[in-house]
C-alpha cells in the first residue's frame, strides 16, 4: 500500500505540473499573440486580447503559491490567497523588467483587499498582476502620454474590487526630467469611451511624488494603472505662491461686494426696460459667479471631498469664465450699435436674445464636455518651482479646473483670445469715433479729462485686461502674474467704479441741462 501510495502522489505531481506546464504554454502563446497584435496595428479588437489574458491567468492550475510568465513586453504574476491574507508587496524583485524597463515598480495591496470575497464565502483566490511596457493596447489622449509607457494592472477572482478604505498604492520610479510637464494618475474605466474601448480616468485614484523621480498613485480600487503626463503651463516660483493667493483671495472678495452692490444699484438707477442696464447687470452676475467659483475652487480638491464634487466645480468655474467672455463681447457689440447705427438700432426681444446667447450657449459647452468626457474637469495640479526653476512636485497645488490641454486651448485660451482681440478692434474704433467727435467740438479742459476716464472706462468694460494671459513665458512672467492676478481679481471693482463714473456724469448732464431750461 505504502508503494501504491507513493506511485498514486508521484503521478499526481506529475499530472499537476503538465496540467500548470500546458496552462504556461497557453498564456504564454496568447502573450505572443498580444505582442503581434500591437506590433502590426491589427484590427483584432484589443479588449478581447486584455480580457482572454484575465481569463486564462484567473483560471490557470498551478502549483505552488505564485506564477510568473514574461515576455518581450508583458508580464504576468498570479497568486493564491485565503481569507487570512494580511497584505502583499510586489517590489522589482517581483515584477522583473522587461529587456527594455531600466526603471523599477512596485505594487502594495491591503488586507481589506479579500474582505467582501470572503464575507460571502471562504474560498481560495486568484490575485493576478498584469505588467505592460507598451501602452499600445490603451488609448493615449492626443495631448498627453503616458509616463515610460508604463501600465500595471491587477485583477481578483470572484468580483471586482472598489470603495477601498486602505488604497492600493503603485509606485513609479523615473529616471527623466518632469518639467514642464503635469503628472496624473489614472485608471483605465471601460466604456468611458466612444471610440475605444475605455478612457483613462482619475476617479478614486490620489497623485503624489514623492521626490522627484517617483509618481505614487493610492486607488481604491483595482484595475489598470498609469501615469499620465500632460504639458502644462509654465511653472509659477513656489515663494510667489503666498503673496498670489492673497491678492486673489483679497481681490475676489472685493469684485464680489462690488458686483453685488452694482447689481442693485443698476438695478434702481434705470427703468429695467433699459437694454443697456441689462446687458451691465448680466455681465456683473457673471463676474460675481466667477469670483465665486475661483474662491471655492481649491476646497474640493484635496482629499477627502469626492472627485465629483470638484468635477461639478471645474464645470461651474468654466461655465462661468465662458459666460464672462461672452457678456465681454456682447458689450463690444453693443457698444458698437450705440456708436455706429445711431438709428434704427431697435432689434426685437434684444435682451432676451443676448440671455439666450450669453448664458445659453456656454451652458451647452459645458454640458456637452461633461456628456462626452466628464474627466476634462476634476483636480488640476498647478506646478510650482524653486528658487533654481526645478519642479517641486511635492508641493504642488490644486484647484478644481479644466484638465484636458486641447480643451484649455480652445475654450479657455481660444475663446478670451478671440473676446479680447474683438474688443481690442471695437475699442479702437470707438476710440476714432471719440477722437472725431470730439475734433468737431473742438472743446477741451474738462472734455479731454472726462475721455481720458471714458477710455480707461470702456477697457475694463471689455475686458482687455486679459490679454496678458497670452505672456505668461519667459522674462514676462513675473510681471503678468502680478499684473493679470491683480487686475483680474478686481474686475467686478473696476466695473463697480465705472458704473459710479458714468452715474455721476449723466447726473452732471442732467443739472447742466436743467440749469439752461432754468435759464432760457
């Protein structure tokens, strides 16, 4: 018996390591054939390839606690765990680098990881890492990539993993320079996408470096990890951040009483038939919610308020920057009207079509992003640098704003450059205009001082101020940032003192014509 025993194990190991020896030889083919794929751009569809590999590597037989299998540029880890798991940790030595990865990873996974799993049932479980070089299989977003074309992805039996109270933590180590560039973690979300089979999103994950030469990403959840990196605006002296922010917090609160208060005296100054109050009273509510919005705009987002609150934010912040451009130019435009067409100026329902125009057609921008690709707002990390220029990654700031670069160019950037160059051209005509009429009354003293505010007056009116968002490089970026965060922020101001300049003329005009009635 004793014999038989031994024969009967010893044909039960062998059995076991041909069964785990034909399973490696699948894996290890389909590897190949994912390998193939990428290389020649097939039209095999890639998230077929990404889940036949999930399934085999879940389903794998094999002895022992782990499996490895590696080639050229994928490599796969799977692991048996009980309910008594207490955490893992796969560092270099674990993850071994494809020939061409010269930059170590390392992935932590908490023992909440097998709670729910096991809550149910006790049973034996399947953790397997997946381990790209080649982000070939992912979707890149035209205006980022991803950092060393690095994605480890991981994956449990029975069920998928979320909401973890202790994050998985993933780090990667770099050996190239970050500067100029912002770092996000991301996750790959299935179905987020139209014309891929996901999208690269940052819900649930949190970005942090470390130093210098590592991203750590905590996500509570599992799936495919990487580090995007996008080309970001110039990085602002981190011993500027204070006095910046105290300018902006100062000058915001400011405009905000300000526009308040112009609000209800435009309001009781004129018959609210007057399209010309109107137009001043919405371009007011639209600087009181932007400088709303920018003051709230870095409480979401930091941990641990949800990312989706900050979405919603950055949306309304958007929202309200693309409304403030548009109320900007509608005011060159009808400041045209009233100096170009002296008659015949009457255009039905006017006030009602530039409502529709000023707050209708920025909320159908801002809905039609969250519609298509919500991830374009969320936490946007602001790059600081010392005193020498480098990046100082950890010690960024955030504020909840656009994230997406193509997005930032076109309606941030494209629409104030297009608002400030229309009322740049409206601006000098209506200045030649001034200069005309005024050549005609060949009158000066008072005159010549009132048109020096009236100038002064209609370029805060239109918003020229934010031109210099268009020098914020090289020797001009000190100053612009003084200047545009000083003149910005107290914009709802300006256009409060221009309000009281043009209410104290017209009263002036009123008894000047009063007292020639008086006199006749």
């Amino acid at each position: 018996m004793d014999r038989c025993g031994a024969l009967f194990l010893c044909l039960c190991l062998l059995m076991s390591q041909s069964r785990t020896e034909e399973a490696s030889q699948e894996i290890l083919r389909w590897m190949k054939r994912m390998e193939t794929a990428a290389r020649s751009r097939s039209l095999t569809s890639f998230a077929e390839l990404i889940h036949g590999l999930e399934s085999r590597l879940l389903n794998a037989s094999f002895g022992g606690h782990n499996l490895t299998l590696r080639t050229h540029t994928i490599q796969t880890l799977a692991f048996k765990l009980g309910c008594n798991f207490t955490g893992l940790s796969l560092g270099s030595a674990a993850l071994q680098q494809v020939p061409q990865a010269q930059v170590p990873l390392a992935m932590q996974f908490p023992a909440e990881l097998t709670h729910d799993a096991c809550r149910v049932r006790p049973r034996e479980l399947t953790l397997i890492c997946i381990y790209f070089s080649n982000a070939r299989f992912f979707q890149k977003d035209i205006n980022s990539s991803v950092l060393n074309n690095y994605v480890l992805g991981a994956q449990l039996s029975h069920g998928q993993v979320s909401n973890l109270r202790e994050p998985v933590n993933i780090s990667f180590w770099h050996n190239q320079s970050l500067e100029g560039y912002t770092v996000t973690c991301v996750f790959w979300k299935e179905g987020a996408s139209k014309h891929h089979w996901g999208a690269w999103s940052t819900e649930g994950c949190r970005t942090e470096q470390p130093s210098p030469s590592q991203v750590l990403c905590r996500c509570n959840h599992l799936t495919y990890f990487a580090v995007l990196m996008q080309l970001s605006q110039a990085p602002v002296p981190a011993e500027l951040l204070a006095p910046l922010t105290y300018i902006s917090l100062v000058g915001c609160s400011i405009s905000i009483v300000a526009s308040l208060l112009t609000v209800l005296l435009h309001l009781l100054a004129r018959k609210p038939s007057d399209s010309i109050t109107w137009i001043h009273v919405n371009l007011h509510a639209s600087v009181l919610l932007l400088n709303v919005a920018f003051l709230l705009s870095p409480v979401p987002a930091v941990p641990p308020v949800p990312e989706s609150a900050c979405v919603a934010l950055a949306a309304t912040l958007h929202y309200a920057l693309l409304s403030c451009f548009t109320w900007m130019a509608i005011e060159g435009f009808n400041l045209y009207l009233l100096l170009g067409r002296v008659y015949n100026i009457y255009i039905r329902r006017y006030v009602l079509k530039l409502c529709a125009l000023g707050w209708g057609v920025p909320a159908f921008l801002v809905l039609l992003l969250l519609a298509v690709k919500s991830s374009v707002y969320g936490p946007y990390r602001i790059p600081l640098s010392d005193s020498q220029g480098n990046s100082t990654g950890s010690q960024n700031t955030s504020i909840c704003w656009v994230r997406d670069a193509w997005v930032h160019g076109i309606l941030v950037m494209g629409s104030g450059g297009l608002t400030s160059l229309f009322n740049l051209v409206v601006l000098a005509w209506a200045l030649r205009v001034l200069h005309r009429l005024r050549a005609q009354e060949k009158a000066l003293g008072p005159r010549a001082c009132w048109d020096t505010v009236t100038v002064l007056g209609l370029t805060v009116l239109l918003g020229t101020t934010w031109i210099l968002a268009f020098f914020s490089f090289g020797v001009f970026l000190l100053p612009q940032l003084f200047l545009f965060t000083t003149f910005n922020s107290l914009y709802g101001f300006f256009l409060f003192l221009w309000f009281c300049s043009q209410r104290r003329h017209s009263e002036a005009e009123m008894e000047a014509f009063c007292s020639s009635q008086m006199v006749q």
